[in-house]
C-alpha cells in the first residue's frame, strides 16, 4: 500500500485523538452547565409570592388587596416598625 498503515501514523493520530476527546468532554459540559443555568435562572422568576419581600411590604400589599383593615395595617406597622 503506498500510503503504510492507516492505523501506524507515527504517533501524531493519539495526540489529535486526545485533543479531540478533551474538546468533546468540554463541549457536552458547556452544553450541561448552559441548560442548568437556564433552569435555575427561569425557576428564579417563578417564586412564592412574599418571598423577598419585607414585612412592612407584604402588609401594605395585602392592605391594598383588601385582606386586613386599617387598623390591622396600623397594628402591623407598630408591631414591625
């Protein structure tokens, strides 16, 4: 054969071959840590009403929704403040 061995390439194949799996095994773990990244940042939208909220806050939404009189509102603002 006029081109030797395809599987003798004088060592040069195995080096290419290592750099090829390393590029791969950073590729699919880019890949991996992109999904997981979207997931945790579009879980973040999606939590619990009150959570990051103060106190103080979360009384004067539910006072203007109606929930609590004023003077409960007033009481809760003693109690917090």
């Amino acid at each position: 054969m006029m081109w030797g061995n395809m599987w003798n390439m004088g060592g040069v194949g195995w080096g290419w071959m290592m750099f090829g799996w390393i590029w791969m095994v950073v590729f699919w773990g880019a890949i991996i840590w992109l999904i997981v990244w979207a997931i945790k940042r579009l879980s973040q939208g999606q939590q619990p009403a009150g959570q990051g909220q103060s106190p103080l806050d979360i009384a004067k939404a539910r006072y203007a929704r109606g929930e609590i009189t004023r003077e409960q509102f007033e009481q809760l603002k003693r109690d917090l403040g």
